[in-house]
C-alpha cells in the first residue's frame, strides 16, 4: 500500500509530460532540419531554368531615359508653386485618378532602380549600390505620399529624388 498514491500519480504526469514535450522538440527540430535541406534544392532548380529567368535588354542609358527620366519628371511636375504676374499658380494632384498616375511613376521609378542593380548593369558594388538603393527608398517615400494623399510628403520626397540623383550624378557622370 502506497502511502502517498496523489503524489505518485502527480509524478506519472510529470513524466509523461515531460516526454511528450521531448517528443513535440526533437521532432520540431526534425522538421525545420528537413524544410532547410529542401529549400536550397529548390532555388537551385529555379536559378537553374533559364527559359525562366529574366534576360537584360536595355543598358543604364535607356533605362535611365525610357523609365527613370520619364518618371522622376511626373513626380517633380505633380506639386509645385509657381509665381506669375497674376499670382501664385499651385499644382498638385487633386483627383483619385492623378494621385494614382503619381504613385504609378513613383513605382515606376523605385522598380527603375532594381534594374540598375542587376548584375549586368551594377556600375560597382560599393557607391552604385548605395546611392541607387537611396533613389529607391526616395521613390517608395514618394509612393507613400501618393497613399495617404500628402502633397507636403510628396514634395519632400521629390527633393529627396533630386539630392540622390545629383549625388549619383556626380560620381557617376552622364555621357
């Protein structure tokens, strides 16, 4: 006869549940080991197949003068104050339609500079990749601007475009 059977009892479930804890952990651990041996077979197979993967058609110049140029312009024009002989001329989007024609530019102009990083177009790996991952995060501000329908935010983001192209165009001379 036992002289304490709640206590034993107590300590069965203590055992048991410390071994189904052990048990969920090794298998826990088991599967991230086998989801971690599979994922980099699968990107192998992708980077493998080139009939999926994107070719580069245009250089920096025509992306420059096709995408980044055409776009930057859309955002500078979207919000100005412009002081004529009848008086102070202001410009900004006002309608859902033009706020969503700016934030398509300022899209645009983020995604240009993703394709000025690609290796084939990387100038380097140190200030090219620096100054164009400035002009991104300018350009997603821009974006940003055009959700909340902040003309204020825009304009600012638009002197932010500005200052890294002039940065960039100061190392990186346009020929």
């Amino acid at each position: 006869m036992t002289l304490f059977p709640a206590r034993s009892l107590r300590m069965r479930l203590a055992n048991w549940t410390l071994t189904i804890g052990a048990a969920l952990f090794v298998s826990g651990i088991a599967f991230i080991i086998a989801t971690a041996r599979r994922a980099p077979a699968a990107a192998a197979t992708k980077a493998a197949n080139p009939s999926i993967q994107p070719r580069r058609v245009a250089d920096v110049r025509q992306i420059m003068s096709a995408i980044t140029l055409p776009t930057v312009d859309v955002i500078y024009k979207s919000v100005s104050s412009v002081t004529t002989v009848t008086g102070v001329v202001e410009t900004e989007p006002r309608t859902d339609e033009e706020w969503a024609r700016v934030a398509a530019n300022a899209a645009a102009l983020a995604e240009s500079g993703n394709l000025l990083l690609t290796e084939e177009r990387r100038l380097d790996d140190g200030d090219w990749v620096k100054m164009t991952r400035d002009m991104i995060r300018a350009a997603e501000g821009a974006l940003k601007a055009t959700r909340e329908k902040n003309k204020d935010a825009l304009l600012d983001a638009g002197s932010v475009i500005n200052e890294t192209c002039d940065d960039c165009h100061a190392k990186y001379r346009r020929q």
